[in-house]
C-alpha cells in the first residue's frame, strides 16, 4: 500500500494560527473549509457583537451542522425519489 504524503497546513481563523495535518491532496481542502469556518464567524460575531470566542466558536459549530443535517437530508429526498423513477 502506498504511503500517503501528510502535510502540515497553517490557516487562521478569527486571526488565530491552526495548524491542520492533512494529506498532501487536501490540503486546499482543509484552506477552504477553514475559511468558510472563519466567514461563518465573522457572520455570526456581526449579528451577535457581544459574543465571546468560545460562544461564538459553539454557535458557529452548531449552525454548521444544522447546515449539514439540512443537506443530508435533502440528499436522502433526493435519492430516495431518483431510486422511486428507477423502479
């Protein structure tokens, strides 16, 4: 099995260095999704001023998630009806 190449990627979310370890191939991966993350919360501190980080860090967390869950269930909908057209 080939050895997968690890690569240590610094990003900064709310001026904050992170370093992620990730494979060599998603390490543009990792630069966008720490972006989308730092948006999500430059997002939310704008609507929410009196934040601290660790509420803002929680908030962001959950948001992203209920984003998530929201697109997994569409997906499921959307597989469920593709397989019904298949029958």
């Amino acid at each position: 099995m080939a050895e997968v190449k690890k690569e240590r990627v610094t990003v900064e979310i709310k001026n904050r260095p992170y370093t992620v370890v990730a494979d060599e191939e998603s390490a543009s991966h990792v630069r966008l999704v720490a972006t989308l993350v730092n948006q999500k919360m430059k997002d939310l501190q704008n609507a929410n001023r009196n934040l601290d980080t660790e509420s803002l860090a929680v908030l962001t967390a959950l948001n992203t998630m209920n984003d998530y869950l929201k697109l997994k269930e569409d997906y499921a909908r959307l597989v469920g009806s593709l397989k019904r057209k298949e029958e």
